[in-house]
C-alpha cells in the first residue's frame, strides 16, 4: 500500500478521479479507489458465505441424470443395458438421497437406499462396470474383494476393512466417506458353506462373514481401523456410520442357473414345455431373491439388496464390439503401442474374428480376449522394435499361426 502521485489519482478499477482525500489503495501498475474496494470487499464476504452455506448443507455434488451416467458407461461397457440401466438409475438415487433435506415438510419421507447386486458370469464386465463407475463419480468409492473377508478373529482381513478402504478414498474425511459407494466383489464366495454350492471349501468364511457384512449394510455406526489390518493394535478407531454407504455386490455365482431353472421348472439345457418359454442361454436373467438365499447367502443379507440384475453371457457380435469400439479397446491399444515404434499396425477384420472364435472356445467371457492377442503379438512385440518396418497388416493366418505355435498351448485363466 501507498500514496499515490497527486497527478495520476484515476481509480483503474472504474476509471473515476479519486478525490484528494479519498482512500485509495495504489500498486505498481494501478490503483483503487475506496469505493470500488468497500464493493469488492461485500462480494468477496458474500462468496464466502455462500461458501460456507454449502459446506453446511447435505452435500455439494453435481447431479448427473441416469441418462448421462449411462452414456458415461456406454464409452467402456458394451451390452449389458440392463445393469448399465439399474446401476444409472441407483447412483442417481444415491446423489438425491444425500441431496435430501433433512428439515421442512420433505424430510418426513426419507428416501432409503436400495443396494444392488450383480450376477453375471465370468469376464462379462461386472468388475469393469465398478470400475467405470468409480471413474466417474465424485463421491468416494471403493472396490473390495469378499474373498479376503474371514470370520473375525481368524487369519485374513475383517469385513471392516472395507470402510477403511473407503475412508482413505476419501482422504479420511469421514462425512464425504459415510456418503460413499463401495463395490463387493466375489460376494458369492462368502456363501453358506454346505448349501447348494459344491465350490465354496472355505471354512473361516461363509456365514460368519455374511453376519459382519450384514451389520455394515444394515446401517450402523462402525469402528473401523484406519489403516485397515490387525497389525496396529495401538490405533485409534474411526467411527463412520454406514446408513448413507451405497453398497454394490457382484459376483458369478456359479450354478446358479441350475437353481433357477429348478424353481422355474425347467431344465437349463433343453426347452420347456410350459406355457411360458424361458431362455435356457441366458437363465440368470429370472433371478430372484428366493434363487440368491438358497444359494447359501443368509436371507437377511439378500434382503439388503432389493435390487437384483444379471449381466448377459457376451455373444461373438459383442465379443468383437469390446475388441474394437471401447475407448480403451484392446486393439486401440495395441495400435497406440505399435504407434510409439513408428509402427502403423492394422488388424484385418478375419483376423479379429478369429480372435473371437477363440475367445468363445475358452467360455472367458471378454477376459480370455487380451490373453488371446497378447499371445498372437507376442512375436511381432518382440522382433518389430529391431527391424525396420513401417506397417504391419495382422492377417487370420498370421493370428492362427501364431496363436497355434505359442509356447502355452492353454491360456491360464
Ligand atoms: N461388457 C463389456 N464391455 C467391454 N469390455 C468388457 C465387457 N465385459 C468384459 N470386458 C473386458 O473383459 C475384462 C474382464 O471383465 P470384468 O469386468 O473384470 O469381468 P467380471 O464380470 O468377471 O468382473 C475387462 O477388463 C474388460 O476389458
Ligand atoms: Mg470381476
């Protein structure tokens, strides 16, 4: 601050003569009047109320519509319309529940929380829908993987680990984690062992899992280890009260279609010759709450995912969309690779289909396809850098040959 010349006293802000014995607040290049700084000083006071004010207020984010949620997912997930749907649609409910007010005459009817589950065979894009979601929100959200949960006091990581994943998404900011979305995976691997599902082999898992998992879902306060394991005894607990938590579960559960088909029925290979037809391709799709519990999840915890959907097995036609349309398809990526060597590679339309053939042989869903093209590139990845070539055309023949010729002749999983 300081005085200005008596000759140049002209506010550069508006422009008026600054009387002589006005303030004024002079820099290097300009000055202000004392007017225009009592005007910039009310605005400046008003921001930062309206600031505060939302802090204050339930929540601050910006509200996307389903529709443009589902837009969102159409870049990365192919098919699957009705997830993509269920899933637009709970988020977007999620974003108004947070939004709702909590006085006035709405705050009588409290909008509750539907969670979701989602069953669908391997390699058909559950964990990718998670994943595309997460990218887009802006409330914190977190995946985990039930298959590490054991029973308290047994080796392995207590279901409350989960909230600590969720509070580290959100900067262990407990309120913006309390208004988060955590996404369960392999929930099907904690089912009741000895009911209908011949895979589960687990002995500290199962329904003792499914009991902490169920007070999580109910809605309770919880305490929960910053830092997630049992190594740090001496930690302070955080307590984070999950009412608000969106919780999404996911799994495959195997054999679920043979469950299905019995309650309606009907056999899962062969037709029925009811009056109703039901689509022995695709049996996941009449899943209800009923088919879930007897598959050895407790019935408690089935009634905390209203919301049930299947994804669809993925056909040849969706099979070759993924290889090429997604926004990071697999064969955009390996193009932008060859690209960084000065390499312009382009797959023939025969050969992708040959991709394809394969893919469905190993019943991978869209998992088996990068394994696939990693080994039909493995070669020209190799040797390209080396040599001097400008264009490389992936043929079938060379797809085949290579694929034939890699050294695995079986893909892991
Ligand atoms: N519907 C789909 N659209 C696009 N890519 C998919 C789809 N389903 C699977 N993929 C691809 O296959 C891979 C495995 O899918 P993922 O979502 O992990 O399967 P899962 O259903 O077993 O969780 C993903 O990395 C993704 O690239
Ligand atoms: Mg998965």
């Amino acid at each position: 601050m300081a005085k200005a010349k008596k000759t140049e006293r002209i506010c550069s802000f508006c422009g008026l003569p600054i009387p002589e014995d006005e303030f004024l607040i002079a820099g290097l290049n300009g000055m202000i009047c004392g007017d225009c700084v009592r005007a910039v000083t009310k605005i400046m006071h008003d921001v930062e109320l309206e600031k505060d004010s939302r802090k204050n207020s339930p929540v601050k984010i910006k509200l996307m519509k389903p529709h443009e949620i589902k837009e969102r997912l159409d870049d990365y997930v192919i098919g699957q319309e009705e997830a993509k749907k269920v899933l637009s649609v709970a988020v977007y409910n999620h974003y108004k529940r947070l939004m709702q007010p909590s006085t006035g005459e709405d705050a009588e009817v409290e909008i509750e929380k539907s969670n979701i589950l989602l069953i669908g065979d391997t390699g058909t894009g559950k964990t990718l829908l998670a994943r595309t979601i997460a990218r887009m929100l802006e409330v914190p959200f977190c995946i985990a993987d039930a298959t590490v949960f054991t029973q308290a006091g047994y080796v392995g990581e207590d279901v409350e680990s989960i909230l600590s994943r969720l509070l580290q998404a959100a900067d262990y900011d407990v309120a913006k984690a309390e208004r988060g979305i955590v996404f369960i995976d392999e929930i099907d691997k904690i089912a009741r062992k000895g009911s209908e599902n011949p895979s589960i082999t687990r002995d500290v898992s199962g329904e003792g899992v499914q009991q902490s998992l169920l007070k999580l879902l109910e809605g309770s306060i919880v305490n929960v280890p910053p830092q997630g394991g049992r190594k740090h005894p001496e930690q302070q607990f955080i307590q984070v009260n999950t009412q608000n938590i969106l919780f999404v579960g996911s799994g495959a559960f195997n054999n679920l279609e043979q469950i299905i088909g019995e309650r309606l029925n009907t056999k899962v290979i062969g037709y029925n010759t009811q009056s109703r037809r039901f689509d022995s391709s695709d049996m996941l799709q009449y899943v209800s709450a009923q088919d879930i519990r007897q598959f050895g999840l407790i019935p408690e915890l089935c009634g905390r995912f209203p919301v049930i959907t299947s994804l669809h097995p993925l056909d040849s036609k969706a099979l070759k969309q993924i290889l090429t349309q997604p926004k990071n398809a697999l064969v955009k990526q390996y193009v932008k690779l060859f690209k960084m060597d000065g390499i312009e590679l382009h797959f023939e339309d025969e050969a992708l289909d040959y991709i394809v053939e394969k893919a469905v042989e190993l019943k991978l869903g869209a998992r088996g396809l990068r394994a696939i093209v990693e080994k039909i590139m493995t070669d020209a990845m190799y040797d390209f850098p080396s040599i001097h070539k400008t264009k490389m055309l992936l043929t079938r023949d060379y797809a085949q040959q290579q694929f034939e010729n890699s050294i695995f002749a079986t893909l892991p999983e």
